[in-house]
C-alpha cells in the first residue's frame, strides 16, 4: 500500500515532546544526569592538580550547572571531560582518606537508614531480604540481596534508592524485626538468635538497643518479665539449625 500524500504542513511537536535539549551554544544535545553526576563524583576523587587552571575552573560550576534540566553542558564535551577524568595517568585517585563522597553516595545517606538486615515485600507480594553495608569512615552505602535468587551487591542506583526508600516506607525497626523473626538470625550483627528472649524480640538485645536507641532497653524488660511470668527462661538456649 502506498503512504499517502502529505498535503498540508505538519505542527512543529510542542516542547515537552522534545526528549533532549540543546545546549544553548552549538545545537549539540546537552549531557545527560548520569554524565553529570560521573563527573561530579569523579572530581571528589580525583587528584586534579595535573589539569590545566581552565581544567580545574570548568569543574567549578554552581548547583544548577549540573542538573541536566538546566546544563548548558553539550553531551560531547561532557565526553571529553569524562576522558581526561578517567585517565589515571592524568588524574590519579587521591588517596581513600582523602576522597570526598561522591553524588550516587550522599543521596543513599540522605535517607537515613543504618546498616543492618532487612525484610521488606515486592510488589507481587514476596519477601524479599536485604543487608545495607556502610563503611567504617561513613563513605559508601551499598545494599545487597540476601536469602534470595541471588546473593549479591545491587548494581544501579536507582534500585538502591528505591530499596532504601523501601525499607524506610515499611519502617527501620519493623523490617528489621521481621528480618531477625523470618530469618532467625540477628539484623544488625547478623549472629543466630539463640535465645527464647532474642528469639520473641526478633533481634539480640544488646543490638536492638543500638539499632533503636535507649527505648529499646524498656521493651527488652518488659518482655524478660513477659517471659519470667510464663515459667519460662528468657535466657533458655536452643539448639542452632544448620
């Protein structure tokens, strides 16, 4: 079948449909948010003092500079600037101690959720397992899926985010709790509960009162005298399953 004839001039697309800007200077697409954010986050790391004074200056840009909603950033420079970051032979990583957190990082912290096992469902309803890894110097925050199809680190940033998002939706302490109570197995420390008084708090008390603060030292009474008033000892071991 032939295409029909075009008699009349089409409408130019309205605004919102365009998916990329241009940058303002050369009609060249702007760079994208993971370009911006690689770059801002390589520059925390990197030592610059090999580059060239405009080098340093060009990376010195105010906030909205590197949002991609506002950049004036072509994606090509934005490539060239990758380049020379990368190459280690011009920018070599500054020592650990001295690297700043990088962008990906500093939006994991800002939810606020500690290191610690969690559980929290799917959206099709299955319960899923995660451990939040944090650093010693309070650099890096990763998540990793435990129990499940897979035992591994979670790759990209946004499932992170929405996993941290998660757990912080559910509740900090709920989806530990279930975690130790599903799992059997102590949410911040990790260690098998073995203990009746461990195993009805769903967490070991020393740990619940770090995870939870000084509060958490009430309910680990009252749940002692909870168990005290059953004839039972809250210190009663079992045996651990292997």
């Amino acid at each position: 079948m032939d295409n029909p004839a075009v008699t009349e001039p089409r409408e130019a697309p309205p605004a919102w449909a365009h998916t990329r800007r241009d940058d303002g200077v050369t009609g060249e697409p702007t760079a994208s948010q993971p370009q911006l954010n690689y770059i801002r986050d390589l520059s925390t790391q990197k030592d610059l003092t090999r580059l060239r004074p405009e080098q340093r200056a060009a990376l010195l840009q105010p906030e909205e500079f590197w949002d991609e909603k506002t950049t004036r950033l072509s994606k090509a420079k934005a490539t060239t600037i990758l380049n020379i970051l990368t190459d280690n032979r011009i920018c070599p990583y500054k020592p650990k101690d001295a690297q700043l957190p990088t962008t990906h990082m500093a939006e994991r912290f800002a939810l606020e959720v500690p290191a610690g096992r969690y559980a929290v469902e799917a959206e099709n309803g299955e319960l899923r397992f995660y451990k939040v890894w944090v650093s010693r110097d309070k650099k890096r925050l990763n998540v990793y899926v435990e129990h499940g199809p897979a035992e591994s680190d979670l790759k990209y940033q946004k499932t992170i985010l929405t996993i941290l998002n998660k757990i912080k939706t559910v509740g900090i302490r709920k989806a530990a709790i279930r975690y130790g109570m599903e799992i059997g197995a102590c949410s911040n420390c990790g260690l098998r509960l073995t203990n009746r008084i461990s195993r009805e708090l769903g967490i070991g008390p020393v740990c619940g009162g770090r995870m939870f603060g000084d509060d958490f030292k009430l309910e680990v009474k009252a749940k002692r005298a909870e168990i005290k008033a059953r004839g039972e000892d809250p210190n009663e071991l079992f045996e651990v399953e292997s």
